[in-house]
C-alpha cells in the first residue's frame, strides 16, 4: 500500500493524467487490461451505489483497479467524492467472486470489451463523465466511425412514425451514418431494420447482458444485426433485463452519437430520458412533429416547443445542423451518370430548374406546388444522384 504523505502526491498527479486524457482526444494509447486488472475492474464496477464518475475518481487517485481494492480505507476517504457508506460497499467479500465467475464466462466465450482509457473505447462516450468503465461488446462493431446518430421513440409507433423512420435513414443512407437504438419495440428496432435494408451499420445498447436479448420476438434480427454491426452493453452475462437497467442505458445510446433524433413519443418516456442526457452532453437534439391531438407525437412537440430539439422533417434537416458535406460521402471521383432514374416529383422539379440558372427553395417550392419540406428531402436525392446542385444562399439548380 501507498504510504500517507506519497498518496496525497500520487492522487494530484494521476488526477492530473485522467483531466487531461478527457480533455484531449487519446491518440494510440491502447490501455490493455491484464487479467488480473480486469477481475478488478469488474468487481469495482460491481459495488453497489458507487456509479462511473466515482469509479473514475478512485482509479484517477489510486492508479489501478486492484490498488482501489488494497489501498488503505483512511487514505481512499481523501478522494473528493468518496465516503464511508462507499467505502464500505467496496469492501464486501461477495465483489471478487462474482466478478471472477463474469471474467470466467467473458474468457471462454471470447467476449471483446473496452475500457474507458482504452483507444478503442468510442470517443464521444469517453467525454461523458459518467460514461461505462467497461463495456462489451459482440458482432462487427466500429465505433470510430465519424457520422453516428442515435434514433429513439415509443414502443407503440404509428405506421407513420415507422414510415418517416424508414424514408429518413433511406436518405441519409449516401453518408453512411451508424444508426444506434435500443433494439426494443416500435421506433428502435424500425430504425434498426431500416439501417441494415440500406446497407448501414447498426449497433444496439442493451439494457441486459449479451446471453440474452429482450424482447425475445426480436432474436430473428440477431444474426443480421451482427453482420451489420452488432451489440454493446455494459452490463453482466448474467444480468437480466430490469426497469432501471433500460434508463441507465439511455445514457450510452445518446453518449455515443453526434446527434439523437426522436420520432415519436408520448407526453412522458424513455426516449425523452434519452433526450434530456444528449442535451446534457451538449449534443444535438432532434424530434419530428405531429398533431397536437396525437398522442404519440406530445412528447416531441413539447421538446420543440420548449427548444429542447431542433424541428425535423426531413434529412435535409439533419444534414444542414449537424453540417455534414455531402461531398465528404462519397469515396474516389465521382462519374457521372449517363442514366438517372427520377421519380415523378423530381422529374417536375427538374423539368422546372433546367430552364434556370438557379431558384430558391421555397420558390421551387411554390411553383411545382410542392410541401417545403417534402422538395428539401427532394432536392437532397437529386443532388445525390448528381441532378442538382447547391448554391450559396439557399439555391438549386440543375447539373
């Protein structure tokens, strides 16, 4: 054990360390556990009441998971943060065990896991202070990917919910976003199934361990989740699916993303939980709007109303607040297409820019008797298909 007056210093110093990894991105680090380190590091993750952020401050003072579990009571009770009643939890004798029969299951199945001072660990979930010590993780998982975004909503979707759903990844589909949910009914796994029918990685936060999956209807789309991405907990093989497990999820679906997008939500659910942590994170917020008489759209329209998410009614929408370039999406030159298959609408606004050196939104809008939002999703597609282009101040025009 570290001597009085040596911890005051040693706790200055790897307090030190662990600002400055949250305050710069970590570049090649690879912090690989041991074994032993990460039986330790399971049993700290298993003391009840202590949470991440107190986790981080006792490995920040103490250098390492087993020396939390070594270090002398009366020097542990000098972290900021850190009292009796934590204390004590941390020394229950059941810790170790239980930990060494998670680490047994997690080395004969090959369980992949990351640490929070892992490089591997996702870096937007690593600026979250209360972000998972450890989690695990199954499939083809890439969480270093740029563009991520996080889709939530009710259990009880309606067909038009489920539809925007669709149509809005379908878009987004040309900049290869990751879609993240929460695999569970409704709006999630609508998300989930339209990200792997485009080609996309999804990735699915669990609220249980990985030798399980809830709903149980949903095991159909395992296999196909895994190939496309795959799935990332931080809890326990052996820990079953609870209420308060599914909110402390919450906070790693919006951790890991640029953006959380609601689509349908009642005046009071999980997905506004979800909101309320990106907003904490200082994250972007979307939610789409609905009828002020639908039930499943009050919680969405309360979030706009009060400015807590931006208005969204279309892919254009997301693509302008978040800035994602349209041109960054696409790899190697891009060839122009002899033979361009339009829809019936796009073909009208086409037909209508061709004699045009360029036209505003709304007023294309206007004369091809178009909804505004409907012809900025328009106009997004064009401008894929290498139709259209933009122009500054808000102008098209054809190619």
């Amino acid at each position: 054990m570290l001597k009085h007056s040596k911890f005051e210093g040693h706790i200055y110093q790897q307090t030190k360390i662990v600002v400055f990894l949250y305050q710069l991105p970590l570049l090649h680090l690879r912090l690989m556990l041991t074994t032993k380190e990460l039986l330790y590091t399971l049993a700290l993750q298993r003391v009840p009441n202590l949470g991440d952020r107190s986790a981080k401050k006792l490995l920040g003072a103490v250098g390492s998971a087993e020396g939390v579990f070594q270090e002398k009571k009366s020097n542990l009770l000098k972290i900021d943060g850190i009292g009796g009643l934590r204390l004590k939890e941390l020394q229950k004798h059941q810790l170790l065990p239980e930990a060494q029969d998670e680490l047994d299951y997690i080395l004969k199945n090959n369980v992949e896991y990351r640490y929070f001072l892992d490089d591997l660990y996702p870096e937007r979930l690593r600026h979250c202070n209360d972000g998972p010590i450890l989690f695990f993780q199954r499939g083809n998982v890439d969480l270093k990917a740029k563009k991520i975004i996080s889709i939530v909503g009710t259990r009880r979707a309606t067909a038009q919910g489920i539809q925007f759903c669709q149509q809005l990844i379908k878009d987004l589909a040309p900049l290869n976003p990751v879609i993240v949910s929460g695999f569970a009914y409704g709006v999630d796994i609508a998300a989930q199934r339209a990200a792997m029918e485009n080609g996309l990685q999804t990735i699915g936060c669990l609220a249980h361990g990985l030798g399980q999956i809830y709903p149980k209807i949903h095991k159909k789309y395992v296999a196909k989740v895994e190939e496309n991405g795959g799935f990332i907990t931080e809890f326990w093989n052996s820990d079953s699916f609870e209420r308060n497990n599914f909110l402390k999820r919450n906070r790693v679906i919006a951790g890991l993303s640029e953006a959380t997008i609601v689509i349908e939500s009642a005046a009071k659910g999980g997905s506004l939980v979800t909101a309320d942590i990106a907003n904490s994170y200082h994250r972007e917020v979307f939610a789409v709007p609905g009828r002020t008489t639908d039930i499943q759209s009050r919680g969405c329209n309360n979030l706009i109303k009060t400015q807590q998410a931006h208005l969204l009614d279309s892919a254009a929408d997301l693509i302008y607040m978040l800035g994602w370039d349209l041109k960054q999406s696409h790899s190697g030159p891009k060839q122009t297409q002899l033979f361009v298959t339009l829809t019936q609408e796009e073909q009208t606004i086409w037909d209508y820019l061709k004699n045009r050196e360029k036209e505003l939104l709304d007023t294309i809008a206007l004369a091809c008797k178009l909804p505004t939002f409907k012809v900025a999703s328009l106009l997004l597609t064009m401008e894929l298909k290498g139709v259209i282009k933009p122009t500054p101040g808000n102008h098209f025009q054809a190619v």
